[in-house]
C-alpha cells in the first residue's frame, strides 16, 4: 500500500469528532519551563484509564528499552508579508509558505488572495535595507483553489533561504495568530530543541515540551530515541469541510526515514520494547513507511496518509501528542489510536481539570487500543 492510500472503512461522519471546547482552554504561551507541561496518560481498556502527571514524569511513565521517535524538521519563517503590483496598481497581500516546489518557487496560502492573479509582482520586506536583509521579490506563476498559489522568487537555494530567515515571521497557528502577533519570543518558542532540518512551517509541537535534562533522564533510564523527518504544511490547520471523512483530501508533507533509523525501530520491537511516536507527525510518517507485515522500512517521498478510525496502527504502541482541534483530521488520528469513545473520554477529562489546549497547550501519553 502506498503512503497516500487510505484503506477501506465504515463511513465516519465529521461531526463524530466534535466537542465544545472554552475559548480560555486554548494556550497563547507555552509552560516554563517546557517540561513543566501537564500530561494526561490515556490506558484504554484499563481502569480508571486516566491519569494526571506533568510532562517531566515522562522517564517513569515509560520503560526500558522503549524508544522515542522525535521529528527532527525545523520551523521557517514562512509567513510573509507584501505588496502586490500590477501596472500601477499596489495592494497588500501576506502568504504562508507550505511546500517547496524547487530551489526558488514555494506553495504557498495567500491572505487578499482575490487580489491576486498568475503574472502578478510581490515584493517583500523593507527596500530601504540593505541587499543582504531588505526586499525580496516573487512573481505569482499560478492561482489555485482556497487561496493556494504558487511563488516564483528571484532568487534560489540558500540566498532565498537566508532572506526568508530575515523577513519572515513565525508562522504561529491561526488560533493563536488570531489572538495576539508573533514576537521573537516565538522564534524559540516555536521551536523543538533538537530541529535541525529546515522545512516545515509549523512545529511538531509534542516535541516543544522536552528539555536536555528531560532526554537524559530518559537516557539514563535506559529509553532511546530515533530521529525521522517530515515537513510538516500549513495543511494541517486547515479545517475539514466535508460531512464524510472519505471526502476530505489531505495536503501531502515530505519526509524521511532513515535505512539506520528503519533497522534500529524494528530492533527495538524484536527485542520486546515499544515505540513511542512524540507527535502525530512522527505517527503519520512512520505508518507510511509500515508494511502490512508490520515491518519498517526506510522511506523517502511525500505522504498523505489519512489515519481514522478503524485503519490499523501497525509501527507505535504510543503516542505523545498535545490536545486538538475540534473536527480535525489529528483528533480523527486519536481517536483512531485509541479510540473514540475513549478519546472523548479523555477530552471532556482534560477540559474539566484544566487542561490547556493546541500548540502552546500541555499533552497526552496515549496507549493504543485493541486494534479492529
């Protein structure tokens, strides 16, 4: 099976994966310091199932020879701001990168899309800077749907890199983005402690919660961890608009998992250990490099794997995660792992004992369900 199939099974309504959630639930900072963060653990099927711990409990929550898997891709600052010209005509446009089509042209979503058309100049950042820091300018060379198009840049590969890195902004998720501007605190915030491959424009954000003590007290007590990539997208925000599941169409993000990596995940699963996926993203990638024989195997390309219940976790036992949207394709991936009715369960749980919710918010340690 392909990364981007998605196997048959029983029609799931969208509005399944609804619930209320407090607009005061949802963090706009993260916990200080990053492990100080509540974790919820959900144990399916064993009673009470639930228990409150802080992220920093971690190392006794697990056991030896287990294994955590971390993503490894590191933030951009995709989110640019700009004028439009066509003729004489100027008009304020902002786009969030989401995909890298070459070494000078980028996917991205644009705000005042209307504005737009194929053809069109953007110039970004302040020209009265220097060179080095200053403008930059792009030509829109194609206008998709919902405000997806696509960035021609004048210039490529690391030069384009570097002056995305000077104008850009974090690309914070619209529910906080909403509520107050990104600031240079967010350049760290937003930002797991062991990124080191630059693509993604928005954070693996279970990742955010670990410290260099916390990774050496899973060390010590004999816990590894492996690292994989994927390049998380803009797509994952994106609301699901459809009522059925089977017709929503996920963006596809590009990863990699190493042969090294592949060989030591399945050394740890001959050797009675467990792995422990740290976000839905490092999930999602490791189940498209998953046989049905339950074998990982290296991969590299692109994946739209769309995880609901009744698909098979086949790679992780468990799953370190941050709370999520109402109605969105991650709670459909919870819910798929440990299921649904436990999941909302363990929602109406967090919301109750308060539980702070979304990218900055605090997490979950999830145990897989009997799977169908």
């Amino acid at each position: 099976m392909s990364a981007t199939d998605v196997e048959e099974t029983a029609e799931l309504r969208v509005d399944q994966f609804d619930f209320e959630l407090p607009e005061d639930r949802i963090a706009l900072r993260p916990a200080n310091p990053r492990d100080a963060a509540r974790l919820l653990v959900v144990r399916p099927g064993i009673a009470p199932g639930l228990a409150d711990h802080v992220v920093g409990d971690l190392p006794q929550l697990l056991s030896p020879g287990d294994c955590l898997v971390f993503n490894d891709t590191k933030v951009i600052p995709a989110e640019l701001a700009g004028v439009r010209f066509r003729g004489e005509i100027a008009a304020g446009v902002s786009f969030n990168l989401h995909k890298r089509e070459g070494a000078h042209v980028w996917r991205a979503f644009a705000r005042g899309a209307k504005k737009l058309c194929a053809g069109d100049r953007v110039r970004f950042g302040d020209p009265s800077r220097t060179c080095e820091a200053g403008e930059l300018w792009a030509t829109v060379s194609d206008k998709g749907e919902g405000g997806d198009v696509t960035l021609a840049f004048d210039i490529a590969g690391p030069d384009l890199d570097l002056r995305i890195q000077t104008i850009g902004k974090v690309p914070l998720p619209p529910y906080i983005g909403l509520k107050r501007e990104a600031d240079e605190r967010d350049r760290a915030d937003y930002q797991t402690i062991y990124a080191r491959d630059e693509g993604a424009v928005a954070a693996p954000t279970a990742g955010l919660h670990f410290t260099p003590d916390l990774i050496e007290r899973l060390e010590a007590r004999g816990i590894s961890h492996q690292f994989v990539t994927l390049h998380v997208g803009a797509g994952t925000f994106l609301p699901v608009k459809a009522e059925d599941t089977d017709d929503h169409v996920m963006h596809a993000e590009w990863g990699t998992v190493p042969a090294q990596v592949a060989a030591e995940l399945q050394a740890v699963k001959a050797n009675g250990g467990r792995i422990v996926a740290v976000g839905t993203t490092s999930l999602r990638l490791l189940e498209s490099a998953t046989g049905e024989d339950g074998v990982i195997r290296p991969f590299s390309g692109e994946t739209a794997i769309f995880i609901t219940p009744g698909r098979p976790i086949r790679a992780v036992d468990a799953l370190m995660t941050n709370f999520h949207l109402p109605r969105s394709t991650l709670f459909m991936l919870v819910s798929a792992f440990s299921g649904l009715d436990c999941m909302r369960a363990a929602y109406a749980h967090a919301i109750a004992a308060g539980y702070r919710f979304y990218s900055y918010g605090d997490a979950s340690l999830l145990f897989k369900a009997s799977q169908p």
